[in-house]
C-alpha cells in the first residue's frame, strides 16, 4: 500500500469528527473504508461521526464489537459498519456477507487485518495513531491511485 495523501493531525476528538464528516461527503456506494490502529486510536469514533453525518434522522450508533456488523440506511445506499476483532479466521468475515457489501453498500470496517486474502484491493485504509491523551494522526493508504485524487479536495481539519 502506498499514501495517497498526507498524514493528518487530529489534536482532539472534535478534529476526529470533523474528518470523518469532510471524508464522508466523498463516499458512496462501493466504497470500503479500512479502519486500522490500536484500541483507543480513534476508530469506532471516526466511524460513528461518519455514519451520523450521512444519516437523514439522527440514530444511536453503536459499537458493533459485539454484533460484528451493523447495518445503517443513509439516503440512498446502505452503510455497513463492521467490527472483526472477535474473529479468529476470514472465513468468519465472509460469513457475514461482507464480500457483497463491499460491492453495493459504503462499509467501515474496524480490525481489517482479520479479512486475511479477502482485504478489498480498492479499499482506503486510514492508519490510526495514538499521540497522548486526546491526540491522535491518520495516515491514509491504498492500492488504489482513484484515491489520491478523491481525497485532493480533503482540507486539513
């Protein structure tokens, strides 16, 4: 994977949702979004703001850590929201029937190491970091060259 853009700064978890509500308005169906970094770096954050920037009536957007996938209607398409820390084998992922919403709905997925071979080859991958307390970084990588210039207009936040 190589950056398709320059690591971010996100001094606060106000920046976090920013970002997550600036990315948002360039995604859509198809889209994969990888969410990588250790627990506490950000991930369930960004993805919680992202979901509820594109909602059309606010709604509690939980962790799915414990249901593996939660699923979101946003107007227009579906939005897979999918956590596989528990999972122990790949396979498990395609259980859940990620490889077909990888192609027709906008999936967030949290622990993207654990789809082994089945890892989207177009998917943005955004690397969390921890700094201290409140501050965080994201690298944005990808195999995908489309992503540099959809993510041009993506402002410092």
């Amino acid at each position: 994977m190589q950056a398709v853009r320059p690591a971010l700064s996100l001094p606060d978890p106000e920046a976090t949702t920013r970002l997550a509500q600036a990315l948002a308005q360039q995604l859509g169906p198809g889209d994969v979004l990888l969410l990588e970094g250790q627990i506490g770096a950000g991930k369930t954050h960004f993805a919680r703001a992202l979901i509820q920037s594109l909602l059309a009536r606010p709604e509690d957007v939980p962790s799915p850590t414990f249901t593996l996938v939660q699923v979101y209607e946003a107007p227009g398409f579906e939005i897979w929201h999918a956590d596989l820390y528990r999972l122990s084998h790949p396979d498990e992922a395609l259980e859940l029937g990620l490889a077909d919403a990888f192609e027709t709905a906008l999936c967030l997925v949290e622990w993207p190491r654990k789809l082994g071979a089945d890892r989207p080859k177009k998917a943005l991958t955004l690397q969390f970091s921890v700094y201290s307390d409140d501050s965080r970084s994201v690298e944005f990588l990808s195999d995908s060259d489309t992503w540099r210039a959809r993510l041009r207009g993506l402002c410092d936040v």
